[in-house]
C-alpha cells in the first residue's frame, strides 16, 4: 500500500483541523481502506470558549460524511473532557449515547458525532485514524485470526477481540489500551472489524496506518493469498436481460416496492461464482458487521427469492426473539446466481452502486482469506445486533418517503435535446433512474451520476436497440417506463414533388423504429413492478394536419394508430399506452432564431405574437411538455390508458 502524503498538497490545509481534513481524504482515496461512508479520523484540539475559556475538544468525523469528501464543516466539535468521563461508566444505550454527543457539542449545527467518539476520545493521542482496510479483515476473518494478527503485527498494536462498535467497544478499547500498550504501540486492531492508528501530527497518524496495512499485505503475499487467479469465462449476458427483469420484479415484490438490480458478471465474478464451496465462503455473512446495513448478512445464492425471504424471517425469529425489534424487508441485498453474475440491488441506483463495490472488496477478501486457510465471519448474532442495533431502529421509526419514481426504471429515445432531454429532467427529478438514448454523442455525458445513462443510438438499427436495452437492463435491473419520443420533422414538401424515399425515411424513423423499440421493450415493460407505462410523443398533426407535411403526418398518425393497440393489446399485462400531441415547442433545436423570425415575418406577426398564436395566448415549453409525460406515467393517470392528450395552448382545429 502506497502513502498518497504530498508535501506540496500537505501545505496547502494550514492548522490542526485543516490537516485533519487532509489525511482524511487521503484514507478516503483508497477503496481498500475504506468504502462509502466507513471509517472515522478525529483530532484532539484547545480552543477559547464564548467565555474566552480555553477547552479542550475532540474534533471527530460526523455521522453522513465520506471521508473522501470530508470538509471541516463535517468534522464535530466535542468536549473531551466530558467524553472521557462517560467512559467511566458502567453502560451507557446508544440512544443515551447519542444524546451525550449531541449535548456536548460546541458548534449546535454541528454533524452526530460519530458513534466511535468516546473511543477515539480515550486514546492519549492527538490524532486518531480508524479504518476497515480489507487487507487487515483478511487476516482477522480466518479460522486462526488471532495467531495470525499477533505474528504480523507483535506488540506494535493492541488487538481487541470482536465487540459491537458503540459504547462498550470504547469501554474495553480504554481498558485493553491501559493494559496492552508500550512504547512500540503505533495502532490497535479490532478483531472482525477493522484498524486504528495513531500520532501526534495527522502526518504521523496516516503514515501508521498505511505502515501497519501494508505489512498485512505483505502476510498475505507471502502466504500466497494475495493474487486471485481469474480462470472464469465472464458471462456474456445477451437475450439475459428478461430473466434478469424478471428476477428484479421478484425482488421488488419482497423489498415492497421497486428496486435498482445491477447485474455484473466479468471474469473475477465468474471466478469467484465457480468457487467448490460457494454456500461455504458466502453464507457465512460480512467482512465487517457495518456492511450489514446495505447487504443485509449473507446474498441470496440462485433466483429462488421466495426462500430466501423465508430464511430472512426465520432469522429475525431466532435472533430477535429476545428483544423488541421492527422486522426490516426480507428481500436480498445482493443475488449470485450462476448465469447471471452479481446483482446488486439497491433503493436506488447511487444505493445500488454501494452494494456492489461493497460486494466486490468482500469476494476479494473472502477469496484471500480462503488461500489463507479459510475464511470466517462473526456469528450470526454479532451481525443482527448490528443489523438492528437501537440507533438504526429509530432510523425506521422515523421513516424516508419514497420518491414518486425511487427505484423505477425509465428510458427516453432522443434524449440529447429538447423534448426528450427534458423528460430525462422531469424523470430524474421524481426519482427515476434513466437510460437515455440519442444518436448524437453529446448523450454519453450529458450527466454524470449514477442514475443516468447514455448511449449512442441509431434507433432504426434493432441490433443497436437490443444492446441498448441490454446496457440500461445491466445498470439498473428492468425497465418501468418507455418514452418514445424521437423523432423527425422533414422540411416542408407538398405531395406532387414528395420523393418516395425521403416519406420512406420518415416512416422508418417515425414509425418503424417505434415499433421495434415497442416490441424490445415489451418484455421488460411485463415485469414492471408497478406496472410498465408508455408515453409516445405525438404532434398536434395527428387531429390537425398541415399542408406540406404529409409524410410527417401520416407518420405520426400511423404511430397513433399503433398506439391505440398497444393500450389495448398490452392493458391485460397492465401496461398502460398514452400520448401527448404537443404543437408549436419552440425551445427546441428545430427552432431556430432564423427560422421563428421567418416564420412570424410570413404570418405579419412579431416573433413573441407567432409563439403564442393560440387559444390560450401562452407558450408551450419542452419542460412543459416533459412534465405531462411524467405525470401520464404517475398515479394521476393510473386509470388512464390511450389517452391523447393535447399540449399545444388550445388549437382550434384540434378542438
Ligand atoms: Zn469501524
């Protein structure tokens, strides 16, 4: 493991905190350290009260910041004093816990401090580092953990056998400190869980703990359990895609609601899923119990959710029986099935991401501690109290409300611009993830976040269309909701000159293409948990042609027609079809400057007087636009299906 300490950058954070926040992100940077919102780092520093008293404070990560991220804002000013007070006392709830934290902070805006504060509070250093580095749970997770840690670090840390973080984790650290510690003592390691080092400078601190991981590594080099052959064939996933929506369904229905499935299946998974003894190495539960609360225990092995679900209960059954705990869902967090790969499932897409990060340091730990001689988890019972320890609990209690679309799936055509870029806004916005297509390049990275996803699209090319649907299936498990919405507005042309190959493109674009994407997307629409919906953008031609427009026309009114079956073709597999006939968008790339002020010249009108010649004397936006088609895809229109609905200011020709 290499230090990532830059002087140079080092010079930049000035001030005890400040380079506080430094070595912390530099843990955060590496992923064998620490993962989404793991580990915690503290400093210990005086400061004048409001009284111009001095007091001496902890300075220790808040609970909902990354270490990678971390700011001094995320950093909570506790009183060290009182801290190492309530280390004294016999027992302490973590609801307690939490109320001591809060009430002692000096900054009331402050981040819940983190539940590790009393315990980096004991330690007589100023600076603390606390992580879950792999490389360290390696070696703690195996059959003879103990000896092992003992010969790779001697007396240079105090090894603390496995306790639930929390209160009496920082009692018996104090107490083990107290009794273990020399001269030689540079960190502690935490049996099944993970390592603290320690210093005087955050430099100092940081360099420990990258030190201590890397002699691990180097155990587990010697002892051959470093490098993992890949010898898997990595699964191509292709005609895959409906089996893996449809396994996602079932997940949904255990989870309550919708959910993200991404499905990996590379050589190193493949490797790992051919492992002998995979019930063995994977049913045992998590590298380190605070994985818990994304993956749940242990993945479901195969597709058979209804057991698992089964299997869920009777373990909340059998562990929770002596308290009073609210059951979580019973679905599965992470699925390893043999054709499949890896899903990986989450509320969400960002949630999603986090398991399978999560569950590809784990394979690899596991498959290093199985070269090790064996890989072992904590009991089934550590896990639980983790799983539904007090503080979590009250987490449920108080409820998050899902987004009208959390979970759900939704891919737009034509998305780079316009109309269809604005329904991947008004989408996103209500929670959904989305798959966008375009045939222009800028869609790739028109958003960079986890719930988005652009390809490059012809969308008059099946072969394109299919591996499409196969990238977005991958990402996010299924697909909820279609917007068919590219599309091509020819120039004018009356039909005595019309060339019978340009109305011929019209209709492939306009009208074939549809058609493909409708029956591609049909058997993931099927497995919609809430059932598919489909929005197809129209144009005010359909009810009002115009002259010069027939193939334009006539495409879009057989696109209608098609339309009008699939609502009643699809309605049986609840599926609704809707249409939206928006007329006169001018903030989209069709419209230009030349093009409106011509138009308004040719009508005797200002630009402003042509965009709203219509009943309503209002202007029609590509936002107004995508906010009808979400809504035809939420509650308000879930009796509704082969709806036209107008979007175009009131047009006497349509009315
Ligand atoms: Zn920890």
């Amino acid at each position: 493991m290499e230090s990532l300490w830059n002087d140079d950058e080092a010079a930049k954070y000035q001030g005890d905190l400040a380079k506080r926040v430094y070595t912390s992100r530099l843990l955060g940077r590496d992923k064998s350290l620490v993962l989404h919102g793991g580990g915690n780092t503290s400093v210990k520093i005086t400061e004048k009260d409001i009284f111009s008293e001095p007091v001496d404070l902890l300075y220790v990560k808040g609970s909902g910041w990354d270490l990678e991220f971390i700011e001094q804002a995320g950093f909570s000013p506790v009183r060290l004093e009182h801290l190492q007070k309530l280390a004294t006392l016999e027992s302490l709830s973590d609801l307690d816990m939490v109320n001591e934290l809060r009430c002692n902070m000096l900054q009331a805006s402050a981040p819940t401090p983190s539940v590790e504060a009393i315990l980096h509070a004991t330690l007589p250093y100023k600076y603390v580092d606390h992580t879950h580095a792999d490389a360290v749970v390696t070696i703690t997770n195996t059959e003879n953990g103990l000896e092992r840690v003992q010969e790779v670090f001697g007396d240079s840390v105090v090894i603390i056998p496995y306790v639930m973080p929390g209160f009496d984790l920082a009692r018996l650290c104090a107490e083990q400190f107290a009794a273990q510690a020399n001269e030689n003592t540079i960190g502690m390691v935490l049996m099944n869980h993970g390592i603290f080092s320690f210093g005087e400078s955050a430099q100092e601190s940081y360099e420990r703990m990258i030190a201590l991981v890397t002699r691990a590594e180097n155990y587990l080099l010697t002892h051959q359990a470093w490098t993992i052959e890949n010898t898997g064939a990595g699964a191509d996933s292709a005609a895959k895609r409906e089996q893996v929506a449809a396994l996602r369904q079932q997940v949904s229905i255990a989870r309550g609601q919708p959910v993200i499935m991404r499905v990996q299946s590379d050589q190193a998974t493949q490797t790992f899923l051919a492992h002998e003894d995979l019930a063995g190495i994977t049913q045992q539960g998590p590298a380190t119990p605070d994985h818990v609360i994304r993956t749940k225990r242990v993945p479901l092995l195969g597709r058979d959710v209804d057991r698992y679900v089964e299997q869920y209960r009777e373990y909340f059954a059998e562990q929770g029986a002596t308290g009073d705990y609210t059951m979580l869902d019973p679905a599965p967090r992470m699925i390893l099935d043999q054709e499949l790969g890896l899903c990986s499932i989450g509320d969400s897409a960002a949630a999603a991401a986090i398991v399978q990060d999560i569950y590809n340091h784990t394979m690899t730990i596991i498959q290093r501690a199985t070269l090790l001689g064996g890989y072992r988890a904590l009991p089934a019972s550590d896990i639980f109290a983790v799983e539904y320890w007090e503080l979590e609990q009250a987490k449920l209690k108080k409820g998050g409300s899902r987004a009208e679309f959390g979970g759900e799936v939704a891919l737009v055509t034509g998305a780079a611009s316009g109309i269809g870029q604005a329904c991947v806004e008004s989408l996103l916005a209500r929670g959904a993830a989305v798959i966008g297509l375009d045939i222009n390049e800028s869609i790739v990275s028109m958003y960079q976040r986890e719930d988005f996803l652009g390809i490059v699209c012809d969308v008059t090319e099946r072969q394109q269309v299919a591996s499409a649907l196969e990238q977005g299936v991958s990402r996010f498990g299924g697909l909820d909701m279609l917007i068919v919405n590219a599309g091509v507005f020819p120039g004018g042309c009356n039909i005595a000159e019309l060339d019978l190959d340009e109305w011929r493109r019209v209709m492939n674009i306009n009208l074939d293409a549809s058609l493909m994407l409708m029956q591609l997307a049909y058997p993931l629409l099927r497995c919609a948990p809430e059932h598919g919906r489909v929005v197809v953008v129209g144009s005010k031609n359909v009810p009002a042609p115009g002259i010069g427009a027939a193939s334009y026309s006539a495409s879009k009114a057989a696109l209608n027609q098609l339309v009008r079956i699939a609502a009643m073709e699809w309605g049986v597999d609840g599926i609704r079809v809707n249409t939206v006939h928006p007329d006169a968008v001018f903030d989209t790339g069709l419209w230009t400057d030349e093009v409106l002020a011509a138009r308004a010249e040719h009508y005797g009108m200002t630009v402003d007087e042509y965009k709203s010649r219509n009943i309503l004397k209002t202007q029609v936006s590509s936002a107004d636009v995508a906010e009808l088609v979400a809504a035809m895809c939420g509650s308000l229109f879930q009796c509704t299906t082969a709806a036209q609905v107008p979007i175009d200011g009131g047009n006497e020709r349509v009315i």
